[in-house]
C-alpha cells in the first residue's frame, strides 16, 4: 500500500506492531485518530508514553507496578508463604477477579517455546529460586495455560523446586463450569475423572 | 475488568475507542507497548499527536493531506473536469493503486444511513454541489460501496447532479476478476450479463 503522506505511512507502521494488527486495521485505526477530538488524541498520545515513563515491574513478583513494589506484595494481609505463578499480568487479573486467592504472585513473563525461541533463562526463574533460597515459602501453585508450552514450563519448575521439599501443586484440569461433558474433550474428561474431588468441596464455593 | 494501576485503566479505555477494540484487545495492546522500547513508545505517541497535528482536509476533495490542498489536486497532469466520488481516503488509496484513473477525487466522508444518524447534511455534498457550479466538471464517477447505504447516497447524488447535464457514471459492477459464475449471486451475475462489454476492451487491461 502507498499512502499520499509519510506521517500516515509512519503511523500505519506504528500501530501495525501491535500484536494481531496488520496493515489494514493499522490503517481504519490511523483513520479513525484523525477523525476524534484532538483532546481524545492528546490523551491517547500521552497514556501510551506514560505506560513506558510511570510503570515499572515490581521487583519481587514481576508484574506491572506503579511502584518499586507492587500493592499485591506490599499487602500484609496476604500470605507471602503462598506463591502463584503465572505467565502475565493478564493472569493476575482473571484469578484475582475470583477473589479465592490470597496469596502472593510470581509473574514468569512468558512460557518456554523452542519454537519461538523462549528458553528459560529469558523467563524471571532465577529470582523464583532466590524465593525459595529465603526460606519463606510453602506451597507453590502453578497456574499455566493448558497448553504444550504451558505443561513444559510447568515441568521445568516441578524438576526446579523439587530439591526443597515445598508443597508444589497445580491448578486443577476437568470440565469447565456450564460445559457439556458430550463436547469435552478425551484428555480433560479423563483428568476430571481421575482428579475427582470429595463432592462437599464444591458445595462450599 | 479491575486493573491495579490507574494509567493501565486509562490507557485500556483510550485504545478500546479504536474501532473494533474491545477491552480485552486493548490490554494486550497495553501489555504490548509497556514491552516495547522506549524509543518506539515514544515514536507511536508522538505520530499519534501529529495525526491530529500535521493533517488536515484538502480543501478541494476532502482526503486527508499533509497541506490545505492534497497532491492530487495539486498534480497539473490530473484530469480536473473527471471527478470520482468516493467514501473515504481508503477508496482513494485502492483507486489510486491500480494505476488507471487519472481524474479528480471527492471524498464524501461517509455514505447515507438513517439506522447509524447519517444524513446527506452529514456529508461533503454541499461542496461538490459547488464544484459542479463551477463548470468544469465534465464527468461524475460514481464509487461508493455496493451496499444499501451505497445504493442510497448514489441515488441521491444522481438527484443532485440531474439538473446539471454532465456526465454521471458508477463503477462497473460484475464478476470480481478470478471468480466462478457457479457461486456468484443472481444479482450481480443478472447485471454482468446486462452491462455487458465488447469483448476487445477487455483485451485493453
């Protein structure tokens, strides 16, 4: 495509990093900033410089902060001897929507991919032993995405953490709650099956 | 959804303005750019700004410029007395990439909707009424979308260009060039047989 203007050009260039846009979407979203108010565009143009200036990565858990140290961390009312770890901030923000967990947070920052050429000296897994050198931690609670990366990462830390004799526990598989057992698939099915639960616990949440 | 930091809420509103970005697309965007330099951060904001700051509208054919009158109107070697009537700067681009119109444009800024509040008076008709004023139109081309809202805003430019005795044509709707004849709806392939083509002009393209 050949725009009549290098700022348009450049902007289509800009917004088509963003994951999942190509030039096109770049191009309806460079329309659609010309066509708003210049205050919407000003504070656009403002929050995307500030996400980079105003926030940081807590220095204990690794997800995004105002601060040095992020309010999850700073809580005294959470128990810092139980530490999740997930791959992004995404995935603080869908388990503390539960409101069921109390604990602390270990941020990895991906999963490892050969494929895309993630090891696990590119993930924040040398801080996640420094926290298991202090001494303060429990349990562990792996919370990953189901998927091939995911159950591989899960593994690195398991043979990780095994030398400590921590409780090391992952978040359950089975059927989704409002799913249909017909459309499960064998694998999930058969997981939920073995991983039965005691049938009061569900009573409870 | 709840964030932790205030500039990640802010900043996940103002991308999910973005047409077809809802909330969740807007925070891997957020996710994204808190990722990247700091050197591209600040290259996105500040074309953001000039968006709003170094662009403006031609003022003889509406399309976005970087001057008051694009280089296309500005190009002597552009045929003034053919104008073609498009929606936005987008059709101008996919026009202009084919290489064979060498006329004037008018961008319309949007076509007639009554469901979506857009009437006539929304739309950059006055100044072509203007245009045709001036005598030196000699042709219109009419390409708008093959929509209802495009049938519509044709139909009413037709209105407003009847009294004048100039030229009016529209695109030529048919079979798009590779496809079947098998799976091409009755009505397009009813007016492909009716605005049928000597056979040599096709030899031409």
């Amino acid at each position: 495509m050949e725009f009549s203007s290098k700022i348009i050009e450049q902007a289509v260039d800009a917004f088509s990093q963003l994951p999942g846009v190509g030039k096109k979407t770049a191009l309806r979203y460079v329309l659609h900033v010309i066509k708003q108010d210049k205050l919407q565009v000003d504070q656009l143009s403002k929050l995307v410089s500030q996400l980079k200036t105003d926030l940081r990565f807590c220095s204990k858990c690794h997800t995004i902060a105002e601060q040095e140290v992020c309010d999850i961390c700073l809580n005294p009312s959470r128990d810092e001897s139980t530490v999740c770890i997930v791959q992004d901030y995404r995935d603080i923000l869908a388990i503390e929507n539960t409101g069921l967990y109390k604990g602390h947070y270990h941020v990895l920052g991906g999963l490892i991919s050969p494929l895309e050429g993630i090891t696990p000296s590119g993930l924040n897994i040398e801080t996640l032993v420094l926290k298991l050198d202090s001494g303060k931690v429990k349990e562990i609670i792996l919370a990953l995405n189901a998927t091939m990366e995911g159950e591989t990462t899960s593994f690195y830390i398991f043979r990780k953490i095994a030398p400590y004799n921590i409780k090391l526990s992952a978040i359950a598989r089975g059927i989704a709650v409002g799913d249909e057992l017909e459309y499960a698939d064998e694998i999930t099915l058969g997981r939920s099956i073995l991983n039965r639960v005691p049938f009061d616990s569900l009573l409870k949440k």
